[in-house]
C-alpha cells in the first residue's frame, strides 16, 4: 500500500522482489539480497511489508525492525491487520513509521514504545491544532 504512494520505481521493486521469491515468503519473514540492498519481508494474508536496507546491513537488525513494525501494527489496528484496516488508518502507519525510522536511522525497535507514542493518535486522544488553539485561547481568557 505504502509503496503504492511512493512512485512506479518503488513499485517497480516491490514487484521484483515478489517475483524472485514468491515462493519462499511466510507469515514469519524471508530474506532476498537484490542488486545492493537487502530486503527483509514477510506475508500476511493479503498484504507484504518489506524493509530494505543496504548491502551491507545486518539482517537480524533489519528482521527485528520488520517484526517491531509489525507488532506495532498489530496493535494499533485492534479489528486485524488487513488492506482495508490499513487503507482506513493509513496515518497509523506513517506514524509508525516515523516514530522508528527516521532519514534511514533507526530510532526505536520496540513495538510497546510505538504503540505508546502513535496510540493517542488512533484513539482521537492527541490534541488537534484546533483543540490546541481553543483550550490555549481558554486558558489566557481566564488569567486575564
């Protein structure tokens, strides 16, 4: 879904990847090295989540970024980890991402710590500028 966004290029290598081991995914993850990256990826019913790095990234690292991203998901999205669940809140999954990886550098690799950060945002808790503004405006209102 997210490479869907992303441009043709990433699409293009999404589809190379399913092509060269459609075979091999399972629900617990693969590892394909295409030309100089290493990509970590992993099935679930209808849709793959792919983390990619360089050549010389360690696959168990990126494996456990896969699994934080996951296990993350997982919990955001309470009725399942489907296409629809994550087109319906396709902000949760951007948050996500932002809060683990940021210009290539993984942050955080542990899924209760984005849960924790993004959570507020699924559950319409986290303020809105508008909210923010108006209970600020409140506040001044009353000191003076």
């Amino acid at each position: 879904i997210n490479a869907e966004y992303m441009g043709r290029r990433i699409l293009n290598f999404t589809r190379g990847i399913q092509k060269k081991d459609s075979t091999a995914c399972s629900e617990s993850g693969d590892i394909v090295i295409m030309g100089n990256h290493t990509v970590v990826f992993r099935s679930d019913e209808e849709i793959y989540f792919y983390i990619v790095g360089n050549s010389e990234e360690n696959e168990v690292v990126l494996f456990q970024v896969l699994t934080c991203f996951y296990d993350a998901l997982n919990q955001l999205l309470k009725h399942g980890l489907d296409k629809k669940s994550l087109l319906e809140n396709y902000e949760l999954l951007i948050l996500a991402t932002d809060e683990m990886i940021d210009d290539g550098i993984i942050l955080e690799t542990n899924a209760q710590n984005i849960y924790n950060e993004v959570s507020p945002h699924a559950s319409g808790e986290a303020d809105s500028p508008l909210s923010a503004l108006a209970s600020m405006a409140k506040i001044v209102k009353q000191n003076l």
